[in-house]
C-alpha cells in the first residue's frame, strides 16, 4: 500500500513537471509568438469559434470606437451565426515591439462566401495594438502571452452587415 502511494506520488509529480516545462517551453522571439497570435485569430475567424477568437482578445481590450472586449464578443458571435463561411487573408505584418507592448500593421480582408457567391466584408489597413499579459496554460501554469488590446483601422465593425 506504502508503496503504491509513493508510485502514485511521483507519478503526479512527474505529470506537474512535464506540464510546467510544456506551459513555459521557449516559444519563440515575441515577433514569433506575435504572429501566431494573429494567424490564431485568422483561424478562429474562418472556423467561427468564438472562445478561439476571444482568446487572442484582452481583457482590458478597448480601441477609439469605443469597443470593449465584451461588445466585441456579442458583435463576433452574431456574425458567427451566420450561415456563410469566411475567408480572411492577412498579409505579412510589419510588427514594432517595445517591452511589454507592441503595434503590428497590416493590410486584411474579410470576406463572406456562400453558395458560390463570394462577398466582401472589409478590407484594408490594420492596426492591432498588442500587450504581454499574465495568463494560465493548461488552467494551472502562469505564463505570459501576447493578446491583442485594441484593434483600428476597421472603422464601426458593429455597422459591418455580417448576414
């Protein structure tokens, strides 16, 4: 029984440990990891998932249309139910880091594709404001990731006609 417990003991050891190394491997230079960020956010536009999308967003998000996190997250879910699909192209960003904060710049477009037609949403120049922020991977492990804090260029999104 002894002996069974401190199996059972080291195996949960060796499973934290795994997970925190796993949670904090290096993750590449935060252009890198600035990158994934945004091809996350791409992804999770054209798959409709919400919590993906969302999950690049800050919380503190709030850009000069006066969007906050939780606005832009009911906009999101009401073109999600569309029954369109999307395609969004992302062109190469050009990405300025300083400390804690960074501005990449890029041209994107959204457009809505169903039954063979093809519509445009938007497209143009973008400018995602980004932060290095304290977070949790896998619910447990603090690490610091990059989330987007505002987001401009796009003008009123909420007056974008998703359907």
């Amino acid at each position: 029984m002894k002996r069974l417990l401190v199996g059972l003991l080291l195996a949960v050891a060796v499973v934290l440990a795994v997970g925190y190394f796993a949670a904090n491997r290096d993750q590449g230079a935060d252009q890198e990891q600035i990158l994934a960020v945004i091809e996350r956010g791409r992804r999770a536009v054209e798959r409709k998932s919400l919590s993906e999308a969302m999950s690049c967003i800050s919380k503190d998000y709030s850009d000069s249309t006066g969007l906050n996190r939780d606005r832009l997250g009911l906009l999101a879910r009401r073109a999600f139910q569309s029954s369109s699909r999307y395609e969004v192209v992302v062109d190469a960003p050009t990405i300025r880091v300083a400390g804690d904060e960074a501005v990449a710049e890029t041209y994107a477009a959204v457009a809505s594709v169903d039954a063979g037609t093809r519509e445009e949403k938007f497209s143009g120049e973008v400018i995602l404001s980004l932060r290095r922020e304290n977070s949790r991977r896998f619910l447990i492990f603090p690490v610091r990731e990059w989330k987007i804090t505002a987001i401009e260029g796009i003008g009123e999104i909420a007056d974008i006609d998703f359907q």
